[in-house]
C-alpha cells in the first residue's frame, strides 16, 4: 500500500461512529516505558515527512493537541518531567 491509500483506510476508520467517544484507560506500566513511550509520542507527533506525517494531517488540530496531553500526562503523571526536560536538553546540543 502507498502513503495514499494508507491515508484513505485510516481516514474511514477514524470516521466510524463512536470513534470520538471518550474512554477510560487504566494502565500500570513502569516509569522506563513511560520514558519511552512519551519519546516515542513526541518524536511521531513532530514528524515532518513519511507515513506517520500523512496521517497528522488527516486528523483535526483539536485530536492532535489531544494526543500531546495526553502524551505529557503520563510524563506528569510517573513524575518523569524534569527527568524528559533535561534528556532533551542534552540530545539538542
């Protein structure tokens, strides 16, 4: 499947009835993959080009700041703010 045809299976599945209903997800997952996964959120919400940009651009603004809340939540929530502030701080240099 092309970048296009990607695009037109996730823009169908997103607009299924019910798919913006809210959910209740309770999760317990140590704070290593709450390290990584706000990692890995950030850097797929960020991306500029390839598949995972195509999809970003189908979704509403209002969906993505979601994800992006949600995404720090879990930081907040593990106590790993700092810790993910100052990891950032030494990738950029």
């Amino acid at each position: 499947m092309n970048a296009s045809d990607v695009a037109k299976v996730y823009e169908t599945v997103l607009s299924i009835p019910g798919m913006n209903e809210g959910v209740k997800i309770d999760v317990k997952i140590n704070r290593k993959a709450v390290l990584l996964l706000h990692s890995v959120v950030g850097n797929g919400l960020s991306a500029k080009e390839g598949e995972t940009a195509e999809l970003l651009k189908l979704l509403p603004e209002e969906t993505v700041k979601e994800l992006k809340d949600f995404n720090e939540e879990c930081l907040k929530k593990a106590g790993l703010t700092e810790l993910s502030e100052k990891l950032k701080g030494l990738t950029s240099k």
